[in-house]
C-alpha cells in the first residue's frame, strides 16, 4: 500500500467518526469540494487527492463542535479556537491523534500536525455579490493573514509595508481576539432569512463559494470509499460553479496536485516506543508501507 492510499484510508476513518455524530444528532453536513468531485467521478478520492473536505451549515457546525467535546471517539480530537488558544484557521479540523501530516510550511513550527479532515461552515448572506461583502470578505483574509503569521508561516521572503500597518494596527489582539473577531466577520448576516450560503473559508474564494440554500438543501448520498455520505441536493450546479461544466473531465497530469506532506507517520506512539519507521517524505511518492 503506497503512503497515500494509507492517507487516504485514515482521513476516511476520521469521516466515518464524523458522519457517526452527525447522523446520531442529526447534524447536517455535505461532502465539499475536491472531496465531493471525487465522489461523483471516481466514488471515492481523486486519485492524487490528500485531503477531504466538509461543509456544514453554521449552526450545526457549532452544535457538531461542542458535541465532539465530550462525544468525539477517543482516536481523534477536535482542532478549533475553543480546543487551542492559537489556533489560526477560520475553520475547524478534525485530527487522528498520534499521527504526522507534516506540510512544508509548518516543519519548524511547534503546532499540532496530525492527519485531518476539514470542517468549513456556512453562513448566511444576502447576494452573491457586493461591495459590503467584498470588503467584509477583505478584512476576514486579513485576520487569518496575521493570525498565520503570528505562529510563524512565513509566506513572503519580504514584508511589504501594508503587511506593517495590519500588524501596527492588530498588535495589542491576541491569536484567541482575532480568531473572534473573525468569527464574528463570518456571521454578521446569519439569521436574517437570506437565502444564499457562503463559505468564507474557502481557498476557492467568497465568490464561486456563495450559492443559493437550496442548492444545499435536503442531503443526497452518494459512495465514498464504499460508503454513503451527504452530498448538496444539486450537487451537479455545485461543482461546475467551482470546477467548469466539464468538471467529469480527468485535468492533465501538472494540475494533479497535492497538499505535498514533507513527512508524514501514521503511529507515532509507535515510532517513539520502538522506533519503528513509519515516516514517509511526501516527494517520496513511490514509498510505500
């Protein structure tokens, strides 16, 4: 078994655990992005993909939050602002405890790195577009940008001099401040009965990422990894708003691209005890276990 297929098989051990919650209290979730493209093309990962992703509606994603606080299955644990004072993402993540997913840009940081799946949530707006909530979407990469480089990522060889004004301007905010400032950014027009959703989360951007609810809607299921999980109603208008009408098309081979782990272990308690080498680099693809 290659690295990756073990990859994947653990992030699916840890959405099993998620979809087990979810279902037990009625939780509503969908399959998101890459992971959702899978699904519906390969009923499973792409085939080079190193990550799953899900997306739930903001008030179940809380609920789902502080229930995993006291009912999340001992293997794993639950990574959010509430679990780790500075916790810089703007959305939470489910990990496997004892594990390595090492990614470049946190190899000398002293910051949890097990294998995870991501949980993003859903607010509410009111279009697909403006200038408020192009603004709004601003000021939210903002914060995740000086939360992201309070713990150390470094993501320009040279600090540009707007970089000093943000920083200038949040230095007397702790991690924990600017996480609930974000957060509140995130929520500002929940519960007015807008009827469009939007992952502000998303590395695909606010925009392709605002939809109407209904495409959400009541779940569909469809086979991941030889089990049904939740999907969008329409997932169809989901993925070619975010991929292109030819979304069932396979990209060429310099567009398949992965998370590019530098190590990655799959039973650290294991490798301290005996030393036993589970740790793989992520350029060493061919490996396997």
């Amino acid at each position: 078994m290659s690295y990756l297929q073990k990859l994947q098989q653990t992030e699916t051990e840890i959405l099993e655990e998620i979809d087990r919650l979810c279902e037990k209290h009625s939780i509503v979730y969908y399959l998101a992005g890459g992971t959702l493209l899978g699904a519906v093309r390969h009923r499973g990962f792409i085939p080079w993909d190193d990550d799953i992703d899900v997306a739930m509606p903001r008030n179940d994603y809380e609920r789902f939050r502080d229930i995993c606080l006291s009912e999340l299955d001992e293997r794993f644990y639950l990574h959010c602002p509430q679990t780790d004072k500075n916790y810089w993402l703007p959305f939470a993540k489910v990990r496997k405890k004892n594990t390595l997913f090492e990614e470049k840009n946190l190899v000398d940081l002293n910051v949890s790195k097990e294998i995870f799946v991501d949980i993003f949530p859903l607010d509410d707006t009111k279009k697909e577009n403006s200038l408020i909530k192009r603004f709004r979407a601003l000021k939210i990469r903002l914060l995740s940008s000086e939360m992201i480089s309070r713990i150390g990522i470094k993501t320009r060889e040279k600090v540009p001099f707007w970089v000093k004004i943000r920083k200038f301007c949040l230095r007397r905010y702790s991690i924990a401040e600017l996480s609930k400032k974000q957060t509140a950014l995130m929520k500002k027009e929940n519960g007015k009965g807008y009827d469009f959703y939007v992952n502000n989360a998303s590395n695909y951007g606010h925009i392709k990422q605002t939809m109407p609810k209904k495409i959400y809607g009541v779940p569909k299921k469809l086979f991941f990894e030889n089990k049904e999980y939740n999907v969008p109603n329409d997932y169809e208008y989901f993925l070619t708003r975010l991929y292109g009408e030819e979304y069932m098309k396979i990209p060429p081979k310099e567009k398949q691209i992965t998370h590019s782990p530098q190590r990655i272990c799959f039973d650290t308690a294991a490798v301290n005890a005996d030393g036993e080498k589970t740790i793989v680099t992520g350029d060493d693809t061919d490996e396997t276990l």
